[in-house]
C-alpha cells in the first residue's frame, strides 16, 4: 500500500507542479497582493508572536509582503532554514529588505547571523491541497518533521499557502502526513476541515 502512494503522489507532484506553473502564469502579481487583503486567522500575543513564511522558490506564490505587513501588526517574522533531507526546519528572524544568502536547494535564506526562532504559526508551500487540510509537498518530508516536532511542544497554527485552483478532491496521504488548519488563497481563507 505505501509504494503505491509514494507513486501515486510522485505522478500527483508532476500534475500539480505544471498545473501550479500555469495558474502562477496569470496569476502571479494579483495573488501576492490579494494575500494582503485577507484577515489574518491569528493575532500575536505573549508566548504566541512568531509567524514564518517562505521565500518565493520557482512558481510559489511571493509571501514577502505578507510578512512586511504581519511584521507591522506586531509579529516577529521569519523563514525557514533547510539542514537535511527528512529534518525539522530551522528558522531564522528575517523582514522583507533584509539581507539572504543561498542556502540548500538554492533557495535564499537568512544570514546565518541572524538569531534562530521557533515560530507559532507557519505559513506552508504547497503543490496541492484538499479541504480536509492535507497536502501535496515537495517529498522531502521537511514540513511534516516540522510540523510535527512543533505540535509536539506546543500549539501551532499551520497555513498553507496555495492559488485556489490548486485545490484537489482528495490528496493521498500517510501517518506522517501532518494537516493544515487553514489554507490561504487569493480568495480567501479556508478553515480545513
């Protein structure tokens, strides 16, 4: 059962990444801004401030000036950091302008100065997702280890952050597969049931 999973979601990830390149296409510039618009589904307070996004890697929607404004309403932001394959992220402070450096995966990353932090809420890279909360990443297995350590110590809140028509009826998944709570899109947000 679990090889045909693995196999059913590396055909999914080749279907989902070229249907993700078309929507990104025309979509791309509207979606970074319309992300802007939606009421965010937490507010920082003591012992829950710390909100993660990613940097923009190939057709992924730009989180960044999400990030500027979370930073304005008072959350301390910051970006993942990858240290292996299969491994929990670290996270690094960052606001938008600051300087990066390349990091694994060549994707850019925060300098390796700046201090780390465990974030409360996450924003989380998608391939695809359904309304269950389940959804199709990479296969590294980066964000499920993450996610699962962090729940482990505290609450979190998970978000994934995707163009609406990314949405499927039904994505595969293991034990291993951690949920999201809510998906953000340039429609809105759903709360995932």
């Amino acid at each position: 059962m679990t090889n045909d999973i693995t196999e059913f979601k590396a055909t999914l990830r080749v279907n989902a990444t070229a249907h993700r390149t078309g929507l990104h296409e025309k979509l791309a510039e509207m979606a970074a801004l319309r992300l802007l618009s939606h009421p965010f589904p937490a507010k920082p307070r003591p012992g829950f401030s710390c909100v993660s996004a990613f940097h923009p890697y190939g057709n992924e929607i730009d989180t960044r000036q999400l990030l500027g404004k979370l930073a304005g309403e008072g959350w301390t932001t910051c970006l993942p950091v990858v240290v292996a394959k299969r491994q929990p992220l670290i996270f690094r402070r960052w606001l938008p302008g600051e300087p990066m450096e390349i990091g694994v995966m060549k994707i850019a990353v925060p300098l390796v100065s700046a201090p780390e932090v465990e974030p409360d809420v996450l924003l989380v890279p998608l391939l695809a997702f359904d309304k269950a909360g389940y959804r199709l990443g990479y296969g590294g297995g980066f964000y499920d280890a993450t996610l699962t350590k962090l729940r482990a110590k505290k609450p979190i809140i998970a978000i994934g952050v995707a163009y609406a028509g990314q949405v499927v009826a039904d994505v595969p998944h293991e034990a291993h597969d951690m949920k999201l709570d809510y998906v953000m899109t340039e429609k809105g947000i759903v709360k995932c049931v």
